[in-house]
C-alpha cells in the first residue's frame, strides 16, 4: 500500500477520530491546520518507524520532514532508499 495511503488513515484514525468527513490536502501543515499537536507528532513518529521499518533521529525531527502527508512520504523513501544503499 502506498505510503501516502496509510499516513492518512493514520491519522484519521488516530487524530481525526475516523471521522469519514476528513478533509484536508497531502501538502496541509499538520501543525498549522491543528490536525495534530507536538504530542501527536511523536506518535506518528513512533507509527512511522514501526510501519515502515525506518529509524527517526532527533536530528530529523523537524517540520520540513514531518509536517505533511507529502513531505512525511518524501521523507520515509529518501530514509528507506539511503538505508538500501
């Protein structure tokens, strides 16, 4: 399944309480547009890890690579590809 699928289903199930009328863009700010919370980050940092099998440094913590459903993809293959070198 593609990546940018189970990151929305993630977080709909998890922030968005599986509301079907979830409406937001893969390029929204998940911190702007208040659909998650620096708390929920670290979950879905956790959940990132153990789905897709990657290891987030403190260092990556940052919202150029967390703060989007896009950029939380972009980030998970650049991790999975450097990892398969």
């Amino acid at each position: 399944m593609e990546s940018r699928k189970l990151i929305r289903e993630f977080i709909i199930a998890n922030f968005l309480f599986g509301s079907a009328d979830a409406k937001f863009s893969d390029d929204d700010s998940f911190l702007e547009t208040s659909i998650i919370d620096s708390t929920g980050m670290l979950e879905l940092v956790a959940f990132v890890e153990t789905k897709f099998g990657i290891e987030v440094a403190d260092t990556e913590l940052v919202p150029e690579n967390l703060d989007s459903i896009n950029k939380l993809a972009i980030f998970i293959e650049k991790k999975k590809a450097a990892s398969a070198s």
